[in-house]
C-alpha cells in the first residue's frame, strides 16, 4: 500500500472545467469519502486516478510512483462503478476471476484467490449463479469481490449504491460497512465516491467535499460533522439543512454584538480579536433547538408551515424574517401549524464569514 498523492490535476469537457487544480493527499490504511452533487467532478478524478481519463493538466502519483504514462492495467488500482457492471454471461466465479484471468495467473490460483475473497464476502454459495440470479446484495458483493482480488494498492468506489431505492440503499450501505470492516479487509485503502452525505458519514474516517470541480475541503469526517469547516459542507452534509441567518455587528448600547434580530442577538466584545468584519453567517444545527426555556436560552418565534412526523423523529417546516428553515426532534410529535417559540443557547450557533464561507468560530459566551 502506498499514499496517492493529486498534484494540480485540470480536466475540461467541450470548453467546460470539469476538475479545477485539485490537490490532494490520501494516506494509507485509511476509508476516504468523496462527497459531492452529480457534477461536482467525483466521477472524472476516480477516471483519472484509474488512468481510465487522461488529465489536461496534473500529475497523480501513487507512493514515489508517477502514474501519468502507466496503462490502468499497471497501476495498482482497482475500481467499482456504478451499477456494478458484471458480466451477464459469466458465473459469479468468473466474474470475480475475471481480473485474474486478464493477468494469465495459473488456473490454481486463480481458484484459490477467488474462493478465499467470496468466503469473506460471504457468497461462497453464489459461484456457479449468473448475474441475472443474484439479489441487489449479491450483486454488490461480486462486484466487491472482483475488484478486491487484485493486487492493488488502492480501490476506488464510485457510487456503488446509487440508483437504488431507499430502503435498498439503507440495507447496502449496513452491507458494504459489514464487509470492508472485516479484519480481512480493514487494512486496504479505499476511496468512496458518493453523492450522499449519510453513506460518508456512516462508513469514512475522512471526507474530501468537492463542488463544481473543485475541492472546498478534505478533513476528518466526525469532527467536520461536529464543527463544519465552511457553508458548502453545511449545505451538503446535513438533512434537514443547518439554518443560516444572515447577521450584521451592530452597536446595541455602546456594546458590539452579532446581530440576526431582535431575538437572535449575541454579545461580541469579547469576540472582536477574531471579528475584524461587519457581516457574518450564524448557523444553527436543526437538532439545537429546545422547546422548554432553559437558562441562558435564546427564544426565537417562528411560524411552523408543516411537521413531518415518522417513527424516527419529526421534522419541523419553519419560516423565519422571510426564511425557510427547519428543526427537528428525535421523537414523534404533533405539532400544530402557526407560530411556535423554541430556544437554543448561544453556544450552539457557528460564525462563518459571509464573503468566504469559511468557519471561523463557534460562539463562546463571556
């Protein structure tokens, strides 16, 4: 195994930038989610690290190892595509032999290495079956099984689970965690490509956030979830959305304070070492808000539209000063359309700066 390293890598389409000087470093041994919308480039940066999409511009380059003239078949790199893209008329065990089979090892081998991955993936049973005969999981598992057989260095996933419905999609992503913690395989690098937030969040020590081409951040995934670096992950990586207010410095008494409304006002004095600007961006994770006044508590009034209740908690649609945002409770409730007073402390809203959209602080009180 070895770290991939991603030094400006460009890459246009018809006049259009797809990748934007993307540099990057992936360390070993570890599960590294790519997190961005359909567009944002995921899918042309695993092409190119594959050596399948030749870059315009950039180098990529695998421990001291520069891969810009090594064919994909030299590289070291296995990949998944979306769909998994089997072979309809090969059994399961030629499927996953497949790669093997390209290389001419020895028929033993190639039956020894192709046995031992499916009984870590657990489809031992599954080897004389085609494709057509296989359920969603299966499928998914042969394709793992096929890409996990080769030597590589590093595997690339591009969105494996999209285009599955919901309840398929929760059940794979439960699948696909299952098996690439195994002791057999937590030791392999992984690079995850997925448009879907909660798939990052629930299998990847770190996540890259790409949008329109670009890298906007790259990071430990637990930590950006608790403290977001900026307002494209915001945007990005939680449902409901955090809520934004747009906030001004204001003078309230001779005193500085970060100012939303006449309900959202928080004192800044003790801030102004690292407020150097007059506009800011206080945001409020959904889950923040509390519907009993606690001490210290802020009371916001907003006007409730709709509450969207299920087993798993209740997602309420709010408007606020002309905004839309949303809260929500991890319990079933009923709540009734109109006005509703809720609370959260000052400690739990973030300062971003307004032009960048970088974090620069959660509030701290005095």
């Amino acid at each position: 195994m070895a770290t991939l390293r991603i030094e400006g890598i460009e890459k246009s389409f018809a006049g259009k930038k797809i990748l934007d000087n993307v540099n990057l470093e992936i360390e070993e041994d570890i599960f590294t989610g790519i997190l961005g919308t359909a567009g944002s480039g995921k899918t042309t940066l695993m092409k190119i690290i594959a050596g399948t999409l030749k870059p315009d511009k950039g180098t990529v380059y695998l421990g001291d190892r520069n891969l810009s003239d090594v064919p994909p078949r030299n590289r070291r790199i296995a990949m998944i595509s979306q769909g998994y893209n089997l072979y309809p008329n090969l059994s399961v065990f030629e499927n996953i032999a497949s790669p093997l089979r390209a290389e001419r090892k020895p028929d033993k081998e190639v039956r020894q290495r192709v046995e031992k991955q499916a009984q870590i993936l657990r489809i031992e049973h599954l080897l004389e079956k085609r494709p057509y005969e296989l359920s969603g999981g299966e499928a998914q598992r042969t394709a793992l099984g096929r890409a996990l057989v080769k030597d590589a260095d590093i595997y690339l996933l591009d969105e494996p689970l999209t285009g599955l419905d919901y309840k398929l999609r929760e059940e794979m992503t439960h699948e696909l965690k299952e098996i690439l913690s195994s002791e057999h395989l937590h030791k392999i690098n992984l690079l995850y490509a997925t448009p879907n937030y909660q798939e990052v969040l629930s299998m990847s020590n770190r996540t890259i956030l790409m949008h329109m081409g670009k890298v906007l951040w790259h990071g430990d995934t637990i930590e950006a979830y608790h403290t977001p670096p900026n307002i494209q992950f915001v945007e990005h990586f939680y449902t409901p959305p955090m809520n934004l207010f747009q906030t001004t410095m204001k003078q309230i008494d001779g005193k500085p304070y970060l100012y939303a409304s006449e309900e959202i006002k928080l004192p800044a004095g003790h801030l102004m070492d690292s407020l150097k600007q007059n506009e800011y961006i206080l945001g409020l994770q959904t889950f923040s808000f509390n519907m009993e006044k606690g001490k210290d508590t802020l009371q916001m009034t907003f006007f409730l539209t709709l509450a969207d209740v299920t087993p798993a908690g209740t997602v309420l649609h709010l408007e606020y000063d002309g905004q839309r945002m949303n809260g929500y409770f991890p319990f079933p409730r009923d709540f009734k359309r109109g006005n509703i007073h809720l609370f959260a402390v000052p400690e739990d809203f973030y300062i971003f700066n307004r032009e960048t959209g970088r974090l620069i602080m959660q509030y701290r009180g005095e």
